[in-house]
C-alpha cells in the first residue's frame, strides 16, 4: 500500500524553502526537466520523494 506521504506535491516556492535553497536552483531544475513537475495554472508542483531523490542521488526515478 503507497504511503499518502509519497504523493506530497511542492512548488518552486515551498521545495525552495523546505529544501534550504534558492528558488531559482529548484527552477531551473523544472525547466531543464531534471525533476520531473506538474504545471497547475501557472504555478509547477514537484513530488517531494523525486525532487529529494534528485538532490541526494543526482538522479530521479522514472514515475512521478
């Protein structure tokens, strides 16, 4: 059974923040497709397991 905890969306703003750094790193790396987003509007959402998989390992899974 998936963990509900695996399924927590951020923005740029709240992975920034959570993550201790600039919005414009967590940016580039939506806009370069190194972590894989969700656009909602006009705002990106990003899993927190993949972007934290991405910051630890350098690398992501294939399923957000």
């Amino acid at each position: 059974m998936n963990n509900r905890a695996d399924f927590r969306m951020l923005t740029i703003t709240e992975a920034a923040e959570y993550f201790g750094l600039p919005k414009h790193f967590i940016r580039q790396l939506v806009l370069t497709k190194a972590v894989p987003s969700i656009k909602a509007g006009k705002k990106y959402l990003i899993n927190e397991k993949t972007i934290s998989e991405y910051l630890q390992n350098g690398a992501v899974c294939d399923k957000i």
